[in-house]
C-alpha cells in the first residue's frame, strides 16, 4: 500500500470525525486552543486506535482466510462507504456542546468503529501498521480541528457532502485492492 492509497483512506475515515467537528464548531460560540486539543486528540487518538486493534484481530485470522482477503477488504471498505453515504442522507443530530469526556468518548468511539474494519483489510493487506495508524490518527487530527473552525463559521451546512465523499473514497479504494488481487488492475 502506498503513501497516497494510505492518505486517501486517512482522509474518507476522518470524514465522519470532521464532520462532527464542523458541527462541534457551530455548538459553541468562540473556539479556545483547548477545544482543538479536544476534538483532534479524541477522534485522531480514536481513529489511530481502532485500527490497530482491528489488524492485531485480522493477523489471527489471515492465515485462515489468505485466500479470500482481498474480497473481504474489498467488501470491509465498500461497506463502511455505503454506511456512510447513507448515514448522510439521514436525519441531522444534534450534537453537544460539551468537549468533556462524556461528550468526546461516545463521538470519538463513533466516528472511529469503521477503523476497526478497515485495521483488518491492512491486516489482510500485510500494512506495516505503525506508520498507518499513525498517519491515519495525525490526518484525523489536523482535520477534526479544521473542521471545529469551519464549523464555528460556516456550520453544518457540508457535513452530509463530507460524509458523501469520505464513502465514495473507502468505496473505491476497495475496488482498487479487489482489482489489484484479481490482476485486472496493477
């Protein structure tokens, strides 16, 4: 897997945490340097966790499933996009304006529980975990706290477009492995 393959699935799994963060934005009325904190730490922290525990539980099954991995990652990553495009099209939610642990631990815990699948697929994948996880917890961080600020000014205007793109990224991105494996595409 490559730096841009790994940026492109970071950036669609940080949608749903960037989209928290726009609304988080327009829940409070001036943004302190504390609030960033909060939100990159919680859903970057969040979105580099998942994923780890998610390879640590694929690696004892790859040897079982070695030969169907690419159809599971594919199936893993196109399903966590078509989730997200639906939750999209849903009903709006109100979000809290607290950046307490109460508040952040069950939206970081939301926003990240994709990761967790996508953390097998790299199993699967035999990813060198530590860089990805990494990366995918430092891009979630820089975009949670943009879109805190983005949100504190525009609102939840681009939360469903930013869903929207997040799964049609995870979407092709498996459509890619599963080509790859299948020697249609190289």
């Amino acid at each position: 897997m490559g730096l841009w393959e790994l940026f492109l699935i970071a950036v669609g799994l940080s949608m749903d945490a960037f989209a928290v963060s726009v609304c988080k934005g327009l829940s409070v009325k001036k943004i302190k340097p504390r609030h960033g904190i909060a939100v990159g730490v919680y859903f970057g922290g969040f979105q580099a966790l998942m994923p780890l525990i998610g390879y640590f539980l694929g690696v004892q099954f790859r040897v079982l499933i070695e030969n169907i991995d690419h159809w599971i990652a594919f199936l893993l990553l196109a399903g966590i996009g078509i989730n997200m495009i639906r939750e999209a099209r849903g009903s709006e939610e109100h979000v809290d304006a607290s950046f307490g642990f109460k508040a952040m631990l069950p939206l970081a815990v939301a926003t990240s529980i994709d990761a967790l699948a996508v953390g097998i697929s790299f199993a699967f994948l035999q990813a060198d975990i530590l860089p990805a996880v990494s990366f995918i917890g430092g891009v979630t961080f820089i975009l949670s706290v943009a879109g805190l600020f983005v949100g504190n000014i525009f609102g939840c205007k681009y939360k469903s477009r930013a869903e929207v793109f997040g799964g049609i990224v995870l979407i092709l991105i498996g459509i890619k492995i599963l080509l790859e494996h299948l020697h249609i595409f190289q």
